[in-house]
C-alpha cells in the first residue's frame, strides 16, 4: 500500500506548532502554572485561537471579512503582549522599590518608543484618515504592526535587565520567568531581524519590477519559515521548563493525589 501525503514544509510546521502549543496549555493548567502566569496563558489561547481561526478560514471568505476578523484580532494580541511584559517584569522584579520601578519603567518604554518612532515607515495622514472601511483597517493594522515592534523591543530589554540583576529578585537562573523571558526575547529578536532584514534588502534593492518584487516575497517568506520553526523550538523550551519545578520550589503535588497522602509511607 503506498501512503501519499502531499504536505508542505509550511504545513508540517504548523501542524507541529499548534499540536506543541496544546501540549504547553495542558503543561500550564496541569502543573497550575497558569495561576502565576495569567496574561502569558491568555496570550497562548489567543495565539491558537488565531493559528486555528486562519487555518479554518483562508481562502473560504472574502478578503476583506478575513481583514475585518484578522486585524482587529492582531491589535487584540498586541495589547495582550503588552500585559504579557508588565506580568514578567512584576513578576521578575517583585520587591523593587516604586520609585525604582517607575523610573526603570520609563526609561524601558522612552527607549521602545524611540526605536518604534524610527524604525520603518509610517503611512500617510490621508490614507489612515479617509474614513472609509479599508482606512480604518488600515489604521488599525499599523497600531498592531506597532505595538508588537514596541513589546519586542521591551521584551529583549527586560531580558537584558533580567540577566543582570534577575538572581538579586525573583528570576534567578532557571526559574520560570526567566525561561518565559528568554523564549519571548529569542521570538522578538528573530522577528525584529526578520523585518530589518527585509528593509535593509528593500533599501539597498527597491524592486523595479514584477519578478523582483515577487522575488523579495519569496526570500520574506524564506524568512517567516525560519521563525515559525524558531517559535517551534520556543515553545518545546516552554514546555520541558514549565513541567520541571523552579529550584527550591519544593515539588508538586502530582494531578489526582491528594496532598495529605504524599509521604505516608515515611511514617511507616
């Protein structure tokens, strides 16, 4: 009998992601990681809910519905990344001083707003202000594009202040806000390279035609496989992580034991 799958690299991809992303959800309420990583669950839900919502929909409603859907659903996510940072930095600084902390802070954003200000390019006041349909997507596409640039680029600065300082606090090494943190900030950075990248060859080799441009999306989407499998890994990190108790932690309780019954047999 001869079996023939007629699978993609992208779709082989995807496939592993989304099975990985269920096997990190059950690891999180299994193990009740949840309870101290509400925001960093919520954002994985989202974030299947999306991979599932577009697998399901692409190429079955007209474009401008899978905008309608898909892009507010993009500026959804990029809020949530936002209190994703705010949990891992409560979380990794807990105990620092308010003044501190509100100094840090915005030294933190001043330095992720600077560099979303100057990076890439902003679209004209008269095509976000148009008021039709299509100019309202639009603006809300570029807020979302915007906000995920500013959370990855606080990502990978709370992770630089957490290498430096995280074992004076609450995200020493080999704790679960820092394994959190250095999954984020490897997806940050891969996507700040992917799209640098892009601009720099966009820069230094403006297609003048058809095949060139179509040759740019190619190498993009060359790229975007590139961090789908990066992801990939991520979230295999998250999941052999999240399982193992942090240091010191005691251990858990395992599912369906009761906690009175764990250790009887010493008392034998």
């Amino acid at each position: 009998m001869h079996l023939n799958f007629d699978w993609t690299v992208t779709q082989v991809i995807w496939t592993l992601t989304f099975a990985a992303l269920l096997v990190l959800l059950v690891v999180l309420l299994g193990r009740e990681r949840y309870k101290r990583f509400k925001m960093f669950s919520i954002g994985l839900v989202l974030l299947t809910f999306r991979m599932l919502a577009l697998r399901l929909l692409y190429q079955k409603m007209a474009p401008l519905g899978m905008y309608e859907i898909f892009i507010p659903l993009a500026l959804l996510s990029g809020i949530v990344g936002v209190l994703v940072v705010v949990e891992m930095a409560r979380r990794a600084f807990d105990g620092l001083e308010r003044r501190t902390w509100l100094l840090g802070t915005l030294a933190v954003v001043a330095v992720g707003a600077a560099v979303v200000g100057f990076w890439g390019t902003w679209p004209a006041w008269k095509t976000v202000s148009a008021g039709t349909t299509l100019a309202v997507l639009g603006l809300i596409q570029v807020v979302a594009q915007k906000t995920d640039l500013l959370v990855n680029v606080i990502t990978v600065e709370l992770m630089v202040l957490v290498l430096l300082f995280g074992r004076r606090y609450k995200a020493a090494w080999r704790s679960h806000v820092q394994a959190i943190l250095i999954g984020l900030s490897a997806v940050s950075i891969g996507e700040m390279l992917r799209d640098g990248i892009l601009q720099l060859v966009l820069w230094k080799s403006p297609p003048h035609n058809q095949a060139e441009y179509q040759s740019v999306i190619d190498f993009g989407d060359k790229l975007s496989s590139t961090n789908q499998i990066l992801f990939l890994v991520v979230v295999v990190w998250w999941i052999a992580r999240l399982w193992v108790d942090e240091p010191g932690g005691g251990v858990s309780t395992p599912v369906g034991i009761e906690p009175a019954a764990v250790g009887t047999n010493d008392e034998e």
